[in-house]
C-alpha cells in the first residue's frame, strides 16, 4: 500500500513521455520517470521539458513494455544534494562469503 497519491492521469497531459512513478521511501525517491527518444535529452531536461542540469528519471531508450519485464533500466543523476538517485549509495546489500 502506498502512502502517496499519483494523478496519473495529470502526469500524463503535462508530459507525453510519462511512463510511470519511481518510489522508494527509505531513500526518499519519489519521482516521475519518461521515456524519451534517445538517452540524451533528459539527462539535461526535467519532467516539464525545461533545460537543468538535474535532468529527470528517464528508462533506457531501448525499453518496451516498462515495469512489465523482469529488468526496467531507469536512469538519472547520483545529485550531490541527495536528491534524485544522490541517496541510492545508502542502499545496499549486506553479502557475506562463506567457506
């Protein structure tokens, strides 16, 4: 259960490229993600389509069926700030090797 409401819907009038909703609330990820025509142009452009650096969440641009295969590659910036996958490194899997 979700403890966030996403107008779907309005997302998608604002933005044709929209795909879907990125969230992960340990590391405060809650974000749109697009699906552009190359993997260029939301590197430098947010969810509106205005020029930042930021950028915006943005699925590989090879990807088919998003969130329905077994892998969906989203891409966006490691910010400084933490803010968009800036707090992704505090994510990580204890392994242990065993003999």
């Amino acid at each position: 259960f979700l403890d966030i409401a996403v107008d779907f819907k309005s997302l998608e009038s604002m933005n044709s490229d929209f795909e879907g909703w990125l969230y992960i609330p340990a590391l405060n990820i809650n974000y749109p993600v697009v699906l552009g025509a190359d993997n260029d142009y939301y590197l430098t452009h947010t969810f509106q389509k205005e020029e930042n650096k930021s950028g915006a969440l943005f699925l590989d641009q090879v990807t088919t069926n998003a969130f329905e295969n077994y892998n969906t590659i989203i891409h966006g910036h490691n910010m400084k700030d933490g803010s968009m996958f800036g707090k992704l490194k505090n994510f990580y899997r204890n392994t242990k090797t065993y003999a």
